[in-house]
C-alpha cells in the first residue's frame, strides 16, 4: 500500500502550489514550447519542485518518460554527472528525433562546480539533444551567475497554512475522516512550518493512530 506522500503526490501542475499564477504560466510555457533553454527551479524543500520536473517529464515524452528521463542529483561529482549524460543519450529511444531529458536535483550541492555546466548546456551536443531541469534548495544568489543568466528561473516558496489546510481536508475527506476540520489542518500545517510533505505526513499518522 502507498503512503500518502506517494499516493497523494501531484499529477499535474494545476495540483502544485505556485507562488503566483506567472509561474504556473513560465513552467507551463517551458513544457508546451519544449524550450531548448534549461529550466531553474528553486526554493525551499517540499515546495514541488520534483514533481514539476516529474509532471514535465510525463508531459515531454508521455509512454517513453521512464526511458528518456535521466534522474541524476547535485551530490555525485561532475566527471559522474557528465558522464551519465552522454550514456543517456546514446542510449536507443523508441521516441525517434526528441530530445531526452536531464533533470539534475539538488544542483546547488555541485558548489564551485556549478559553473562547469555553463559549458556543457552551451555545447552544441547537448543543446540539439538535451532538455535540461535543475532543482535546487536554495536561491538564485546560490547558484553561479552564468548558470542562472541561461536559463529560465521560477522561484517556489511554501505556501501557507489556509492553502494547505484546504488541500488536505480533500485528502482527509476522501479518507473518511470528515471529523478533521480545516482549523485543526492549518494548525497541522503551522506546527510543520508549512512543509507540505511533513503536513501530509503528519496528517497520515494522525489517521493511523485515530483509526
């Protein structure tokens, strides 16, 4: 059985907490134009920035995500990083003349290695075979300025207690347990510092011990 961080993960951008609807717009835009520039996106844990570069990616390639979606994370060295890209695009696709993706989480763990990657997304190797997605627990003043001047940045914050609260009474609701009131989510969401994973998950223990 799932738990619900997995169970009630988002499907769709319209299921994601964007700070404003421009951001919403910027990332919606990336996806449908397939922009060819690499997509930033930044702010604290939690806030959805995973799951825009998981819904993109199912958007981008539909059947063949889980073959043309390269998972890879800021922690492994660059040599590793670098690596791993040219082994994913030279492996065979059934999604003949798209580009693959490259989403690389926690970008900000590279540290002075950051500004490597000005030279690779500018390389034309990777520019006419290569989507690229950083997420990064930080902001823009963490990430080497030449990274940030070539690609499209969306800043994500957490939203607050109401807005989570109201997620989660849908959540509660379709789990029987009406009796939760928003009230009692807000305060769920406050005492988690507006965390939504650790809201959900806090909320799925509730229901555990309750029941």
């Amino acid at each position: 059985m799932k738990n619900f961080t997995e169970k009630y993960k988002p499907k769709n951008l319209s299921e994601i907490n964007f700070p404003d609807s421009e951001s919403e717009e910027i990332v919606n835009h990336w996806i449908s134009s397939k922009s060819s520039d690499p997509l930033l996106l930044l702010g604290p844990p939690a806030t959805g920035k995973t799951s825009i570069a998981d819904i993109a990616g199912a958007a981008m390639y539909a059947d063949f995500y889980e073959t043309d979606q390269l998972n890879l994370c800021g922690t492994d060295t660059i040599n590793s990083i670098v690596s791993q890209i040219d082994k994913h695009l030279t492996t065979m696709s059934l999604n003949f003349g798209v580009k693959k993706l490259v989403v690389i989480n926690e970008f900000y763990e590279l540290k002075d290695k950051q500004s490597k990657f000005r030279t690779i997304i500018e390389k034309e190797l990777y520019k006419k075979n290569c989507h690229f997605i950083f997420t990064a627990n930080a902001v823009e003043k963490d990430i080497d300025s030449a990274v940030v001047s070539r690609c499209i940045v969306v800043k994500m914050s957490r939203p607050s207690p109401c807005v989570i609260a109201t997620q989660l009474h849908e959540i509660a609701c379709e789990n029987e347990a009406d009796y939760i009131s928003k009230q009692d989510l807000e305060n769920l969401a406050s005492e988690n510092h507006c965390d939504y994973r650790k809201t959900l998950q806090a909320l799925e223990r509730s229901l555990h011990n309750y029941s």
